[in-house]
C-alpha cells in the first residue's frame, strides 16, 4: 500500500456524481470514495496533480484524463466507467479491476501491477507501458503503442500488439489472433502464444523458447527469429518471410519462405512451388542428410 505523505490532503468516503467533481485536485489522498449518482457527472478528476486514489468506485465517464502523477490502487471501474484513463502521464495502477471500455489511450509512463481489466481497445497509442501479473481481456489490445515491457501477463483478446514497436514480453500467456501485425523490435521469452496468422508483416520479431499454436503464422515478415521455439498445428507457416527459425518437435507445413533457414525436426509438408516472388529459404530437417 503507497504511503501518503503529510502534506496530503484526504478525503475520505465521499460519494460524487456531478460534472467535474474534483478538477484539478492537487497533493490529495482520494480514500474510498464512490463516483456516481443521478447527475451523470463526467471528468471527475479530469487535470489532478500528484493525487492517490485508494479504494474507490468510479461508474461515470472520463473520470481521469490529463492526470499526473497519479496512484491508482485497490478501486474498480464499472463497465459505465467510460474511457476512465486518458492522457495520463506518471502512473501507476496497483490491484485495480478495469471494466470501462477504451481504457488507457495516448497515456505515457505507466506501470501496473496485479491489475484485471476487460476493456475493448485497451492501451492505444500509449508509451512506456510496464506490467506486472495483470489479465487483460481486450478484443484490440495496445493498438499502436511503443516502449512496453510485460511479464506475467495473461491476454484474451483477438488484435493484439498491432503496429506496435519496442515491446518486451516475458513469462505471459497470450490467447489471440492477427496479433503483432505490423510489430516492430519485438521479443517474446518464455511464452504461449495461440492464436491464427500470427505476426504477419512484423520486421524484427523475435521468439525465445516458445509454445506456438494455430494456422498460418509468420507470413510476410522481415528479420523474423525463432529461437528453440516450438509450432503445433501450424500448418502454411513462414509465407513469404525473411526468417531464421530453429524449432523444437514438428511443423505441419511451411509455404514458399523468402529467405533464410528454417530447421525443425520434422515438417509434414514442405510447399515450394506457385510463388510470387523469388523464395531460396534454406529448409532443413534434423537427422536427414
């Protein structure tokens, strides 16, 4: 639990429901509050400065835009809770439960922690995102963000990581499809990843001792690395991509790969054949001369 300092204003308790309740609330300690009520009062705390929010309820829209220096610990946001975070800069969410949609948009320097969220659109054009031990259930997940560093994350989602670029995930389980198309400088350690056309487009992605699972991964991509990574039931992988892949165990099928090497140790089908453009990847299975 953050402490707060002397100097902090507290209010305590409190139930809120008009417009702009507590604009531009400074050094403030913001303790079990709740924001609701019949006046449908947006952008609570729209514009607050070095403020610590602990234990509250939000059920009403925009509560923090433009916030600074903002604690964000052990409170819920309702699914009326429309787009509660945007344009925050220096935050932190602690053990908080997220269920307003569009959560999270051009915010930058955030870290969060244990934190549930089931928003559509989560974490838009953000930068400097960090996560620790979250779930996020999102349909477009960190659409267009940059700079991010995740470990532990459990993701349900469909679009994730699209036109990302400088993201980090370590330890996480993702449960997604058309995820990090058009991702760049991407590394994926110690995962799972399931999902349909993984990466298409990307330029830089890396896999490190991954599970791999679904149909027709990895197609279009440049400087595409798999590392001791393992492929199950995926079938037309590698189309057309510029890739250096050592996979563990068996590939279904690989498809005109541009260039590169490919070494599993085996391959159901090796497709060559009907190609658009010029494909001379190396294509080895382990034990064969």
């Amino acid at each position: 639990m953050t402490n707060i300092p002397s100097y902090f204003q507290t209010i305590s308790g409190q139930t809120y429901g008009q417009e702009r309740a507590l604009y531009n609330l400074t050094e403030a300690a913001v303790i079990d509050c709740t924001f609701a009520g019949e006046e449908d009062g947006e952008s609570a705390l729209k514009e607050s400065r070095q403020v610590i929010v602990r234990g509250c309820t939000f059920a009403l829209r925009y509560p923090l835009w433009h916030s600074e220096m903002l604690i964000l610990e052990n409170s819920t946001m309702t699914e009326t809770c429309r787009a509660p975070l945007w344009y925050v800069k220096d935050g932190v969410l602690l053990d908080a439960d997220i269920h307003g949609v569009k959560c999270l948009r051009e915010c930058d320097t955030i870290r969060m922690e244990r934190v549930q969220a089931v928003s559509p659109e989560f974490g838009w054009r953000c930068r400097k995102l960090e996560s620790a031990d979250c779930e996020i259930e999102s349909e477009y997940a960190f659409f267009e963000s940059a700079d991010l560093d995740f470990s532990n994350l459990r993701l349900k989602g469909k679009y994730s990581f699209q036109y990302v670029r400088n993201l980090h995930i370590a330890d996480s389980n993702l449960d997604t499809k058309d995820s990090f198309w058009h991702a760049e400088n991407v590394r994926v350690e110690n995962s799972t990843v399931r999902g349909e056309y993984l990466g298409w487009y990307s330029d830089g992605l890396t896999l490190v001792n991954c599970k791999i699972i679904g149909t027709q991964p990895f197609c279009y991509c440049k400087n595409l690395t798999l590392i001791d990574c393992e492929l199950v039931d995926c079938d037309l992988a590698f189309e057309y991509s510029e890739v250096q892949a050592d996979v563990r165990g068996h590939i279904v099928s690989v498809k005109n790969p541009r260039s590169g090497r490919i070494c599993a140790d085996s391959i159901g089908e090796i497709i060559r054949g009907g190609a658009v453009y010029p494909c001379q990847c190396d294509i080895v299975v382990r034990g064969e001369a």
